[in-house]
C-alpha cells in the first residue's frame, strides 16, 4: 500500500504538491484492487478517461500554436505519435509511477507495475488528477515539462510517416506543380556513402538533407522544407 510519505516523494518527483492528496492516490489505484477485493473500491479508470482528455486538448493547442504551416492531416499524426501508450507508458516510467501504482496481489505477482497499459493509464489518471486539483494551468506546465523533456521544444513537427507526401500536399494546395529533388553530393567511400539532396519548389530551394541512401536524403530534405515551412514568419 502507498503511504503518506510515499505519495509526498511522489509529489516531489512530479514538481506538485496536491492541496487533495487522496486525487493523486486515487489516480494510482489500478481497476485489479476492486477486481480482487470484490467491492465498490474506487479506481483510476474514471480519472484516466478525465486526463485523456486534458492531454489531447493541450497538445492539440500546443501543435496548433507551434505549426501554423500545417493543416489537420500532419497534426492529428503528430498528436498520436506523442500520446500513443507506448509514449504514455515511456513517460510514466520517466517519473518511477510504477514503483507507486496500487495493485491488487495477482496483478503485482504478475508484472503488472511494468505492464505498458497499467502505465499509459495510471500516467493519464494523474493528468486528470492534477487537472481537478490544480486547474487546467497547472495541468499545462506540468504536461509541456514533461514532454519537452522527451521532443525537445517541439520544434520541428515529430515523426511524420511519409515526410515527402506531406510536403507535395501542403505545396498543392498552393499550385499543382509538384515539388522537384536533386542529387547534390554523394560522398564517402563505396561501403558508406552519404548522399545529399535538394528539394526545391518553383525554383526556389525549400530544403536539404542527408542519407545513407538517396531515398533517405530526399526524405529528410522533405522534413528540413516541412519544418522551414511550418516556422511563422518574423
């Protein structure tokens, strides 16, 4: 069982202090406890619900504000790469909450302070927590200091899965004319080359990257014009 002292420990690794503790201990109580005691123990999966929902709403803001340049499609990508469960579960065990989560004896027995579910979702429980504790600023700092951590400032849009396709669909929107790429260098000895390309769009270069292939140097000078495009103007 968690004690009082454990969930002050827990609050000095989050950066919080609770004015409720007992949201935080309700947030790390998995379903498995009411499953095994066989009453109505209250657990985490109403929190989880709240905190899903917190935690789409300020990414989304927060994507939205940073990448003007981007239209919904790039977007909702990008959001579901930074909450998909294994994100979550990596977060959650950034802040050690497996070693604080409240399980029933089967489900401890079982792995379940490591399982990536029980982690996805007692990290969304505690956004919902701090969310109902705090308000939604405090719910903010905590969950832009936290993946900041993980995707650095944001800067440049994460990991979109085709980088070259966006880029033609943002372009087209504007003209038809589809942007050209070229081979600039290749350099390195013959079992290790680099290959470097330009993408470039009605005659103006867009962007630059490099690759051990000529497919990857095109992909990531699609990434290179994708995060130029997406910088508001000065």
């Amino acid at each position: 069982m968690v004690s009082v002292a454990d969930l002050a420990k827990f609050q000095t690794r989050l950066g919080l202090k609770f004015r409720d503790p007992a949201l935080l201990r309700l947030a790390l109580t998995h379903p498995s406890v009411a499953h095994e005691l066989g009453t109505a123990v209250l657990h985490n999966q109403r929190l989880e619900f709240l905190g899903d929902a917190v935690l789409q709403l300020i990414l989304t803001l927060e994507l939205y504000a940073k990448f003007p340049g981007f239209g919904e499609g790039p977007l909702t990508k990008a959001r579901a790469q930074l909450v998909n469960r294994r994100t979550l579960a990596d977060q959650a065990r950034n802040i050690q909450l497996g070693d604080y989560l409240i399980l029933s004896r089967g489900e401890e027995m079982s792995g379940g302070r490591e399982r990536q579910s029980a982690l996805a979702d007692a990290f969304e429980a505690v956004i919902g927590a701090i969310y109902l504790d705090g308000g939604l600023d405090v719910a903010t700092q905590f969950i832009l200091r936290v993946f900041t951590e993980v995707f650095g400032e944001l800067k440049v849009i994460p990991n979109l899965d085709n980088p070259k396709g966006e880029l033609q669909e943002m372009l087209q929107s504007e003209s038809p004319e589809p942007p050209q790429y070229a081979l600039e260098t290749v350099s390195g000895p013959d079992h290790d080359r680099i290959f470097e390309c330009s993408v470039r769009y009605q005659g103006r270069e867009l962007g630059r990257g490099r690759g051990k292939s000529k497919k990857e140097a095109e992909s990531q000078a699609a990434v290179d014009a994708l995060s130029r495009i997406a910088k508001p103007s000065a």
